[in-house]
C-alpha cells in the first residue's frame, strides 16, 4: 500500500510563496534536462485563459500540463504517481 502523504493546509499565511516560483530563465536553462510541470488548470496552460497571477495568458512549451487538483484523491490525499 502508498504511503499517505497529506497536502499542506489551505490556511496559509506566508502567500505569495515566492519560493516556489521560476524565472523565464531558469525554465529556457532546463527545458532539456527535466520535464517542467504546469499545474495550472487546463485552460491556463493551453494559453486560453490568463491566471489572475500572471501577466498575460501564455503557454510554456514543452511543459506536461498537470493541474494541482489532479494530484489530489477525493479523500483530500496526494495520488501515488
């Protein structure tokens, strides 16, 4: 059986978590090395719609899109990917 590891909690207080965020530049260094994830909802990813976070709409190329709520079980548990 997985192990059961629990998503932190929603009720956060050190928002934005700027550590969690990469550069254009740092993303163009490692396209070739790594498989960058996008885990903004669909829409967001294809370029569709702009996140309220961002700029303007944009797509990353290369990127796998895998949105957040789709690592989540209903149970409020991370899936074993």
């Amino acid at each position: 059986m997985p192990s059961v590891i629990r998503p932190p909690s929603l009720l956060r207080t050190d928002w934005p978590r700027t550590h969690m965020f990469v550069s254009k530049k740092q993303v163009k260094e490692n396209m070739k090395k790594c498989t960058i994830v996008d885990a903004r909802a669909p829409e967001v990813c294809s370029g569709m719609v702009k996140a309220p976070f961002c700029a303007r709409a944009s797509h990353i190329p290369g990127a796998t899109c895998f949105p957040v709520p789709w690592m989540w079980m209903e149970q409020g548990l991370y899936r074993d990917i």
